[in-house]
C-alpha cells in the first residue's frame, strides 16, 4: 500500500511546474497598472453597487435602523406598517368585511375538513375518502351568486359544479337533496368546498331513545284477576346494561327492561315430552325480597332440532350504511359479526345484502354460503356515509326476501342499524303499521343494534315487535359470537310463533299479584284468544322466563286494604293458587293450540336455573329504582346470583355478578 502511495507523490510532483519568477513579476506590474487607473477618475468617484436616490434612501434607512431599533422594535415597526397596508388597499379592506350570511350568524363557506370531522347527514366523495355533511335550507341561487361573486375566481371547475349539486327538494321544505346518486364530487385538487349559505354544522348529541313503559303496577286479584303478555326472547336490554355499566355509569333507567335481563341466559327447563315443542316448567318459592310473598315461576324451553334437520334458510342483510354508523363500534364492528355469523351457515343457505343511507340499493345478489369469499368482499366494500332512509331499506330488503323464499325454506332479514331512521317513516308508531303490513308474507324480522350515543332502541323494538322477530344489541365482538353464533340456530329458526301467555289468578288464595317486567308486552285480556293479534316467536333452543309476585290471603305482606263497602268474600276454589294458559302458532299456521295446567302451592322445585333467574329479575328492578323490593339489596342480589351460577361454561353468569357489582359500586 505504501509503494502506492509514494508513486502518486511522485506523479504529482513530476506535474507541478517550476516558480516562474519572470512570470511572477510581470503580473505584479499588470496589479499595480490596474488599481492606478480605477484611482485616478476624473470625478473621484468610485464605483458602488447601489445606483440613483431611492436607492441611496433606502441604504441609509437600513443603516439607522440597524443602529438605532432592537429585534423587538422592529418587529413591532413591522407590524405596523402591515396593518397600514390591509387598511389602505381594496384587497385588504375585502378581508376585514365577512360576506353577508357570516354576518347574519351563517355559514357560506365550511372547511372540508370540519365537514369531515362534525357533520353527518349529506356526503362528499374527497378522492375516495367519505367526508359528511349536514344539509340545512338553500339560499336562493341568485343571493349566492351575488354573495360569492368575489370568491368564484379561486374555484376549479369540478368545484362549481359541486355548488350546483345542492338542489332544494321540495320534500324537505327546502332542505338540500339528499341522495346517494347526487352526492357532491370535489376535484383531489380542490381547495374549498362551497356549501350552502344557510348549512350550519352542528356536533351531534346524545339522542339515545329507549322503548319502555312505568313499573307494571300491584294488581288486585278479585278486581283484576287475569293477566296476559306477549313472550320476549330479546335480549338488547341486557346488553346495553353491561355497556352502560363497563363504561363507568349507571344505565338509563327507561334502558332496563328485566324480561330482558332474564332471558339474556340459557337456562336448562324440562323439554317437551309430547306434541307440542316445549311445555312449561311451573315452580312456586318463596320471594327473597319481601316476607309474606311467594314468587310463581313460569319457564320453557323450545326443542333444539339436529343441524341436519334445518330447513334451508334463505338471508337478506339490511344494512345500515348512514353517516351516523361510521363509529368504530358500528358498521366495523357488524362486519366483523357478521364474518363470524357466515362461518356457520351450511353451504346451501344463501344470503343477499341490501344497503341503505341516502337511498336503498342491493349490493349482492342471493349468493350461497359456500360462496364465502364473494359475500366478504361485499361487506368488505361497505362505508358509512349520508342520511338514513330506512324505510327504503326496508323495503327494498322485503322484496328480496320474497323473491328468494321457498316451500319450506326459512327467510329472514336481518336489520342492522343504530336505528336512527331520519328519512322516510321514522316514526315508531308509523314503522309499527308498516311491518305488520308485511310481516303475512311469512318473512321474519330480527334486529340487531349498534354503537351508543345515538341508539334508537324505541325503532328496534317497534320493527323486533311487529316484524315477527327478535332484537338483541352488539356491544362487542364476544357479544356477537353469542347472539351469531353459540345462539344461532334459536335466533334464525322459529318452532312457534305468536306465542301468549294468560294467568288467571284464584282470589280466594292470591290477594295480590304483579308480573315482573313484560312492561311492553302486555295483552288486553281479549287478545289472547284472538289469533290475528300478533306476538313473541320462539326460536330452536330458546328459553323464556316469567316471574309473579303473588300474595297470598291472610298475609302481612298485602298491601291494600279491604274496601268498604266490599262483601269481603273471596270467590273461587280453595287449593290452586292459579290457572296457566298458554297459545302459540305452529310456522305456517294461522290457527293458534292451548296449552294449559293449573297452578298449585308448593309446586315445583327452585334449582339453580330458577334461583338465578330470580337474582336477575331483582338486578333489573333494582337498576329500575327497585319500589316493590322494600329493603332488599345490591349485596343480597350479588350473594343470590353467586351462590346459583351453577354450570357457566361461557362465564355469562359470572360477568352478571361482575356488573351487579359495579352497579353497587356506582349508586353509592
């Protein structure tokens, strides 16, 4: 390396030229012959950079301010002088004066990123990516035009015709149209998204609506001895409880349903041993919460059929793809349930998808499960974005749904939504007569509800209600697995329909009874024997609870005192405490069975399935306020529900005794 190294000094020393002193001073002499004549100019000036007055002004104020302004000083000079120039030119004087809706409190211009971020009800499409926006009435076309006529030169084209796509719909009494096919397109480039004048962004609040009545009041029997309900297999109620709860708060009290929060659990009843596809397991205990009392527990199990049994199952999945569905524990999370659900479907079965948020549309033809891979790719496509025109959905799903049925098939859809129906019947009571009216065509109806903060559990349970149907709440990914999953079979397969439920209570042993929860399922006493009137569906599996509190005559424990002007003299037959009706539809029936057993004292034996029941049925009323419960409380409910979890292979009655305990924790 060192022989490379002296070779290269001696190339370079070889190529460097001996000092030339003659050179050397003949460039010395150039120097000096140069430097005389630029000294010797006729006007002794030399020659400078800067040329004519303003240039001199401008050196010399330089200087001063440089000698006598600190970096502060300056910078407040500077300051000023900008403000001088906003007020004296035209261009600045136009920025200091807003436009004149912002001066009447209006909005003419919206950033497209707060549009994204705040508002929820129409959609512009940004280079693929969906941001929302809320329409609000139109300013006329000519008051915009003259309003923005100084902001026109900074718009695209792709931009005005954005502003031409909000068209006044004479439907919404001026509000800006909104429909999927018309949602506004802005050029990738585009700097500002021009709105309507009057369109304000509002945050969106909490406008949760829950469907439920006042505590179902203490009946006398001789006055009133006959009680009839509806059956309710949903479970939404629950769930929505356990979201409350898991996020620190006590849940709404109009939230709690305790029909639900009892038969969100599998319980093991005595299945049927005869024609019918379940019968009842009737027990008589004394009540835990009140002395004097006894509880008259009603339970049935529905048959589960073997898989291979299962008649073909035709599905259409409603979605709902609104703007308010956007949330992570929304349209994500129904995606990710819904994956879970396909994986148990037979390959046979088939399954559509119809949309809605602006408007309806399908987007999958009936495909078969064993297509997996096409139906993923569908839900894989969807995005939340527009208003909510349910009824469209609606709609669109029935037609679907009756285009795919079959002899002997099963066709269901399934609704999934937040229930924040905005366009079209939004109305419980409208959607109630709306559903009936297609319920006949033999297509059932199950609902499952989204997210928080929004939810309009009031709409589900009016579609679940009258839809032949059930509701049941997703809150998380374990959740769907159950309601999708361990519970499919129940929640897809009905073995009875319209399923009623009548007790008549014998005075002359019961003083006083009262049905626990069932609040939105009571039946006039007429309805029971009339088949036209719709109610509950059992599905393959299904458990289903009742509770009374019955007081017995002759017990400290009565709460009303004799009458006045009453005989006092009980009527009935000494012995049964009550008689127990029961009627149901067959699929595909239109003529209802009976059946019915007598109800006595002593009866049954309160296992642990019926000992847990009743530690639910007392959570709900105590998360209710708890008026029929005296001085029962949150600590008696936990030791019930501890010592009566029995077999929990799934761990539900342990995370129930969880909840009970934060609910301890959080009236307190």
């Amino acid at each position: 390396m060192s022989d490379e190294f002296d070779d290269l000094k001696a190339a370079m020393t070889a190529a460097t030229p001996e000092p030339d002193a003659t050179r050397r001073a003949a460039n010395l002499a150039l120097a000096e012959e140069n430097f005389a004549r630029t000294q010797g100019l006729p006007d002794q000036r030399r020659p400078m950079s800067e040329r004519g007055p303003l240039a001199r002004l401008g050196h010399g104020v330089k200087t001063m301010l440089n000698v006598m302004t600190t970096r502060g000083g300056l910078t407040l000079t500077t300051g000023l002088v900008a403000v001088g120039l906003v007020m004296v030119l035209p261009m600045g004087r136009n920025l200091l004066t807003p436009p004149a809706e912002l001066q009447r409190g209006e909005a003419t211009l919206v950033d497209v990123d707060k549009a994204i971020r705040e508002d929820r009800s129409a959609t512009a499409q940004l280079g693929g990516q969906t941001a929302e926006v809320q329409s609000a009435p139109v300013a006329p076309r000519a008051r915009l035009e003259a309003d923005l006529a100084d902001d026109t030169a900074f718009l695209t084209e792709p931009m005005m015709e954005a502003e031409e796509s909000f068209v006044a719909s004479p439907a919404s009494n001026g509000a800006v149209a909104n429909r999927s096919a018309e949602q506004l397109l802005v050029a990738p480039d585009a700097k500002r998204l021009v709105v309507p004048s009057d369109a304000v962004v509002v945050p969106e609040g909490d406008t949760e609506a829950f469907a439920n009545a006042e505590t179902s009041p203490l009946k006398i029997t001789a006055d009133e001895p006959v009680s009839t309900f509806s059956i309710d297999v949903d479970t939404a109620s629950y769930a929505v409880v356990r979201s409350s709860l898991t996020r620190g708060m006590m849940p709404p009290r109009e939230a709690v349903r305790v029909e639900e929060m009892v038969n969100y659990f599998p319980y093991a009843y005595a299945e049927s041993n005869g024609p019918d596809p379940f019968e009842p397991t009737i027990t008589v205990m004394p009540s835990p919460w009140n002395a004097g009392t006894n509880l008259v527990h009603i339970g049935i199990q529905g048959d589960l059929p073997l898989v291979e049994d299962r008649p073909a199952l035709n599905l259409v999945f409603l979605i709902d793809t609104s703007g308010s569905m956007q949330d992570a524990n929304k349209l994500p999370l129904l995606k990710q349930s819904f994956r879970l659900m396909l994986a148990e479907l037979r390959p046979e079965d088939e399954v559509s998808i119809v949309t809605y948020a602006g408007s309806a549309g399908q987007v999958l033809e009936p495909t078969r499960a064993a297509e997996r891979s096409t139906i993923l790719d569908a839900l894989d496509r969807l995005a939340a974005g527009g208003s909510t025109a349910g009824q469209a959905g609606l709609q669109q799903a029935y037609q679907v749904a009756e285009a795919m049925a079959g002899d002997g098939e099963v066709t269901r859809v399934i609704l999934a939504t937040d229930g924040d129906f905005n366009v079209g019947l939004s109305d419980p009571e409208a959607l109630k007569d709306f559903i009936a009216d297609r319920r006949e065509s033999g297509t059932y109806l199950s609902v499952l509800g989204f997210g928080r903060g929004n939810l309009d559990d009031a709409t589900m349970q009016a579609l679940a209600q009258n839809g032949n149907g059930t509701a049941a709440y997703i809150d998380t990914l374990s959740e769907a697995r159950k309601v999708l999953v361990d519970q499919l079979t129940g929640a897809l397969f009905p073995i009875a329909n319209d399923v009623k439920i009548q007790v008549e209570f014998n005075p002359a042993e019961i003083a006083e009874y009262r049905l626990i929860g069932y609040e939105t399922r009571a039946l006039r006493r007429e309805d029971f024997n009339n088949d036209r009137i719709d109610a509950g569906e059992i599905g393959a599996g299904h458990s289903v609870t009742a509770i009374y509190e019955v007081t017995p005559v002759g017990s400290d424990a009565v709460r009303t005192g004799p009458l006045r002007y009453g005989d006092g003299e009980a009527i009935g037959e000494a012995g049964e405490l009550g008689y127990f009706k029961m009627r149901y539809k067959m699929p595909g029936d239109s003529v209802s069975r009976l059946i019915e057993e007598p109800i006595l004292p002593g009866q049954g034996e309160a296992g642990l399935d019926a000992q847990f029941s009743v530690a639910m049925a007392g959570f709900g009323q105590l998360l209710r306020g708890g008026d029929y419960l005296g001085a029962w409380s949150w600590g008696e409910a936990i030791s019930l529900a501890t010592d009566a979890r029995g077999e929990d292979a799934f761990g539900y009655r342990a995370e129930a005794v969880t909840l009970m305990r934060l609910a301890q924790s959080l009236s307190k």
